[in-house]
C-alpha cells in the first residue's frame, strides 16, 4: 500500500506498548502509523461529504485501547470524544487506563507507577519508560491548553444493537475505527449475540452501528484479507491491504 496522509516516518518509540501505555497478555499493539493512515483517510473522507469540526472517535471492539490512545496524541487537533467498547471486561478495563492517559491526572499516575519501578528495580527499560512519560507529559500540556478529549470506556457487545445503542447514551460516532477480531491472539466471543444466534459479526457489527452513527459518519475495519466486509446499507470507499491484513473504509448509504 502507498501512504497518503502518515508519509514521514515519524519518532513512535515514545507509544511503544509496555512502556508508558499499559499493555496486558493477549492485547495486541496496532501499528501507530498505519493507524494514522487510517484515521487521516476517514478525515478526509468525512470532510468531503460537507462534514466539519472535531470528531467523536469511536471503536466498538478497543480490546486495550492501544490504538485509540495513541490516534489521540498523533491526532489532537481533529477529536473531541473517543469512545472504546469490548465485550471482554477485562479489555475494557484495561482501554479505561489507556484513556486515562490522555487527562493530566491519568498520566501523573503513571508517571509516578514508572517512577517506582525504576527505582526499585533499576532497569534501562524503566529509566527509558520515565523519559517516555515525562515526554508525553510536555505533549498532554501543550494539548489541553487547546482542548481536552472526553473518553469513555464500556462493556457491551458490538453484535447487539440494543446494548451498543443503550451503552452510548446518545453520543454519535463520526468515525469508527476497529481491528476486528481474527488471527490466533484474538476471536469474537462465542458468547456474543452473532456467534450465538449463527450469523456472520461483522454484518451485524455494521448492522449494530446504523443504529447510533452521526450523519456523514465514516466507518473504517481492519480484518484478515479473507473477511468479507460487507453490509447493503454501507457504500464502500476505499480499501488498501498491508501484511496479512485489509483495510475497509464504508460510509452509511442515506435513506
């Protein structure tokens, strides 16, 4: 794939996973700059349908935030809300202290967490973690001086329209940005309201989203290369591969 909007290849080792951001066991790290790249596309193509202004950020399967967390110290200027989801508890518990890095107090936290670490156990990765953070530290000032981001964290199954819808208390997503589950770190629950009822999770994903999106929303899925990712509601705007995964970018056909 050709880079469009995240050409420069720009200094991620501040936004490794582990080091300031919290990582867990079975959470993967989403490339930041191919993050970018989308959310940039999905930008881009909101702006073109007449839509302006901040955006409420919106990833209905978080798992740990990573990417959410990391789109916002990349993307400031462009979002006002990120709202993260997961049917796994444990996930959205651990995307809630992700976010958390994006308010002041959450970063002070860790930045204290890292602190107590280098100086009980000495390691390199810990001195280098504490310069991280006091790094992002600068940023997050600079940032909130201009605005901050409202975040939000959840429980709920993407594949029940009624639970998201419910869960969202009226926020309108403008665009939605998911690593859906597939490969061996990750799988929908058989659990969720899809699987149980034997129908394909991503269609009701996209079915589930109808339901809450803000007009002229964009929603962008990254899959393995062999989902379909495909509903008769959405019109689809771009698509672009890298590795073992797709890139989908559908917005909503209006009634």
């Amino acid at each position: 794939m050709q880079y469009k909007f995240a050409q420069e290849r720009e200094n991620y080792a501040p936004y490794a996973s582990g080091s300031v951001i919290y990582a867990a066991p079975g959470h993967t790290a989403f490339p930041v700059r191919l993050a970018n790249e989308i959310f940039r596309r999905c930008v881009r193509f909101r702006n073109t349908q007449g839509a302006s202004g901040r955006c409420t950020l919106y990833d209905p399967c978080c798992g740990g935030g990573y990417h959410l967390t990391t789109l916002a110290y990349f993307n400031w200027a462009e979002i006002e809300r990120i709202v993260g989801s997961d049917i796994d508890a444990e996930a959205a518990a651990l995307a809630a202290r992700n976010l958390g890095l994006l308010q002041f107090d959450g970063l002070e936290r860790r930045i204290v967490e890292i602190t107590q670490m280098a100086g009980e156990f000495g390691k390199e990765s810990h001195a280098l973690a504490l310069k991280n953070a006091l790094l992002l530290k600068h940023q997050l000032a600079a940032f909130l001086q201009d605005h901050p981001i409202a975040t939000r964290v959840f429980q709920a199954d993407v594949s029940d329209q009624r639970d998201i819808t419910a869960a969202l208390g009226g926020v309108r997503p403008d665009v939605v940005i998911s690593d859906i589950p597939y490969g061996r770190r990750s799988n929908w629950r058989e659990d969720s309201l899809a699987l149980a009822a034997a129908k394909d999770p991503v269609y009701e994903l996209l079915e589930s989203l109808l339901a809450v999106l803000a007009p002229k929303a964009v929603v962008a899925i990254a899959s393995a290369k062999t989902d379909k990712i495909l509903h008769e509601r959405y019109q689809r705007l771009d698509r672009f591969q890298l590795g073992k995964r797709q890139i989908v970018i559908l917005r909503p056909i209006e009634a």
